[in-house]
C-alpha cells in the first residue's frame, strides 16, 4: 500500500541511499533537536472546487490526478498546504538567521519547520495562525543560507582536492544539519579518485577554507559510491514561458523564466547554462541583452542570468503557464519547501506538467564543472531538454526557474530548478510582480 503524503505527491520507497558506498566524515556531530507543538487556532477557509479562479483550479486538476485523488478531495489539501507555505515564507524572509528548513511528509503528522535557535514571539504568533499544529525543531547549528554555503564549498573540495575526473553534489541529510557529499568517477572504468581523497583530507581542509577540522560547525560525510551517483543533464533544447533559440528564426533552445527588474531595468531570467549569451526571444533580433549571470562566490554559481529588454520593447509580469489561453500574472514569489506542490511550463513539453519538491538546497556540478546551488529537486521526471530556464510555479506564484534532470543511479529520473529567492539574493534582480 502506498501512503500519500499531506501534500498529495508519491512516496517512493526506492530512494537512493547516499551513505551506502564506502565513506569518510569529518567534523563535530551536530546536536539533538528540541522539539516543540505550536498549538494552531486559526481558521481556513476552504472553497468549493468551482469556486477557485481558473489558474488555481486548473493546477488543483492536476496534481490531484497524479496523487490519485478527486479534484474535490485535493481541495482542502492544496489550501492548508498554502497557508503553511506562507508562514514559511515569512520566517524566511524576516528570519533568514534562524530558519534551516520545513516539510510535511505524511499527512497523519503534523508539518515541521527546523530553526537555529528556540522560536520567537513573531514565529509562534504566524505558527498560532494556522489551522493545525506545527512541531518545531530548534537547536541546529546553521541557517538554510549556511548549510548551503557550505555545501557549496564541499562539493568544490571535492573536485579540487580528487580532481576534475570526478563528479560529485551534496546533499543535506536528514537530520537537517549535516551534509553527505557522493562523488564517483566521471568514466567508471577510471579511478574514482576515493583513496586519493581520504588521503588528502589536510588538502580537503584547505579547500573547505578551514585550518582545522575541528572548526566545522557539523558533519560532512564524503561517499564514494558510483551506484548512486547523480547524473545531472541540463535541458538546453518580453514575458516567462517563451521560446529562445539560438539562432534568428531557429528552433527551441531553452525557455524565459520571469520577468524581472534589476538596477530599475525591466528584462526577464532565464537559466545560465543556456549559451551562449547572445539568444534570441522568440527568435526575434534586438529583442533582449545579456547583463548578468547569477553570483560567482566560493560557494559555486546559481544557474540564472538576466537579459534587459532593448529600447522599443516592452516587459510584462505575465507567463505562459499551459498551452492554449493559460497565461497568468505573477502576483508572488515563494521559496520551494520540502513536499511543495509544483508545476512547470517549457517550451520543448509545450505543456504544464506538476509534480511535488522532494528535496531542497542541492549542489551539483554540472555545465562544464562549474558548482550550482540552490537547486531543488521533485519527485517526478516532467521536463524535457528545451525547457531549462523556463517558470516554476504554482497558480500565480513564481517558485524557480527550470535547470535540468538528475538520475539517480538507477532510480528514476527527476526535474531540478533554482529556487526562486536567488534572483534576488544571486541575481539581484526582482521577479516582476503585476
């Protein structure tokens, strides 16, 4: 019997097992958890399925037929799933310091939200609005913002301690503190680079910008393990959802993200990896210019970058969201949590597919050995090459833009996207909002 959880997405039972190979961790274990119930005494309303705009319910009819579930009945899943979302939003965005990490895997529990130090007023107050109960988990060493830096920079010591024959990404675990780093050889019939490595663990402190190990505020586990080993493929094949190409009248190449505003010029996101840097808007000349790639630091790259829309060209906060007449207005943003549910539109599907986060805050390395961070991964394969660059979202709020697949070993296939919030923190741009 499979168990829905309470976002409505699958739960697969064959997950890839990172810490399966044959490892080696270093730093200083990381704390027990406090856990505390926020009692939730607020109220939600939940409307009937007709009652919903368009957007919301054409999104609600799909994710409700992959979760094997009535429109009907996935209803007041999506709305309560909403209203956590929000919160987690805000303690997000004014608490960046504390906050590590949120999910609501299975809907017999409640969700939780994992913070550096105990919750705030603020924090319990948002938490006391919801409908339900949320166990918070406090205590962790590192925010969301420097687990992810730090992730970053395993994965790139990987590289430069093992060398660039090796692949690798990072993973948090489950605890929400510590980081498990796999890495194989690039060609299997290759040394994978793993007694070099375990021998150079002096080299891999220098790498992690650390003198001691000692310093490590959690644990990081390095992998050797080929069977699991993600392989990453980026999809490369003025408004979001639109075709780019290459060439003057040529084919899809990838897909506009959002629109967006940097240094007060309007223009549109779309994802790095898509080169080169002289595109194409619909295959139109003079349209868009490239200005910016996101943020190069030691903790790697964010896979987005920013064109301007020329002079005589106009921008709007619209994207194509399906084919035929679905074309939404951005009216937010909101950073993927775990069990998120999400959809996609690209140019090479000519579709909206959906599916629901399964993990967050990824590194991988990929588009000629340079690092992305910030990556979340779903549940389901539902892209296609073309389609990178292209919007994530959910009804009219923007979540990501699309950077590729990831397989794990011989697990099926998945989409990944760059969370949203690093077109701000990354880009520094802001999504357009209508």
């Amino acid at each position: 019997m499979i168990t829905l959880p309470y976002a409505g997405g699958p739960a697969y039972s064959e997950e890839p097992k990172p810490w399966q190979g044959t490892s080696f961790t270093i730093g200083n274990t990381v704390p027990k958890l406090s856990k505390l119930t926020v009692k939730g005494i607020g109220k939600l309303h939940i409307p009937k399925l007709e009652e919903l705009e368009e957007s919301d319910r054409s999104d609600i009819v799909a994710l409700a037929g992959k979760a094997g579930l009535s429109s009907e009945e996935y209803v007041p899943i999506a709305k309560r799933h909403e209203a956590f979302s929000s919160v987690i939003d805000y303690i997000w965005d004014e608490f960046p310091e504390k906050y590590v990490t949120s999910a609501w895997p299975d809907k017999q529990s409640p969700p939780t939200v994992t913070l550096t130090g105990s919750p705030n007023d603020e924090i319990i107050s948002k938490l006391q609005q919801l409908p339900f109960d949320v166990e918070v988990r406090f205590g962790a060493r590192l925010s969301f913002e420097e687990l992810e830096s730090l992730s970053g920079k395993a994965v790139e010591a990987v590289v430069k301690t093992a060398g660039t024959a090796v692949e690798a990404n990072s993973i948090i675990g489950d605890d929400a503190q510590s980081i498990i780093v796999t890495y194989a050889a690039k060609d299997a019939s290759e040394d994978n680079g793993a007694e070099r490595l375990m021998l150079e663990e002096r080299a891999l402190g220098r790498n992690l910008d650390v003198l001691s190990m000692d310093e490590l505020p959690t644990t990081i586990s390095f992998v050797s393990d080929p069977y699991t080993i993600e392989r990453v493929q980026p999809e490369v094949d003025v408004w979001g959802g639109q075709i780019l190409t290459k060439l003057v009248n040529g084919g899809v190449h990838c897909t506009t993200g959002f629109s967006a505003v940097r240094n007060g010029v309007r223009g549109i996101v779309t994802a790095n990896h898509c080169r080169p840097n002289t595109i194409y808007y619909r295959g139109l000349s003079g349209v868009i210019s490239f200005v910016a790639r996101g943020e190069t630091d030691s903790n790697g790259q964010y896979d987005l970058k920013f064109y301007r829309t020329n002079s005589g060209h106009t921008t709007s906060a619209r994207f194509r969201a399906d084919s035929g007449d679905d074309i939404r207005t951005v009216v937010g943003t909101s950073n993927p949590a775990v069990d998120d549910p999400v959809c996609n539109y690209g140019r090479a599907t000519k579709k909206k597919d959906c599916s629901w986060v399964q993990v967050i805050n990824r590194c991988f390395v990929y588009d000629g050995e340079r690092t992305y961070c910030g990556i979340a991964v779903t549940f389901d394969y539902i892209t296609k090459g073309g389609n990178s660059g292209g919007p994530w979202f959910r009804n009219n709020t923007a979540k990501g833009i699309h950077a590729g697949r990831v397989k794990y070993g011989i697990f099926p296939e998945r989409s990944m996207f760059t969370r949203i919030g690093a077109v701000s923190s990354r880009l520094d741009s802001t999504v357009l909002k209508g």
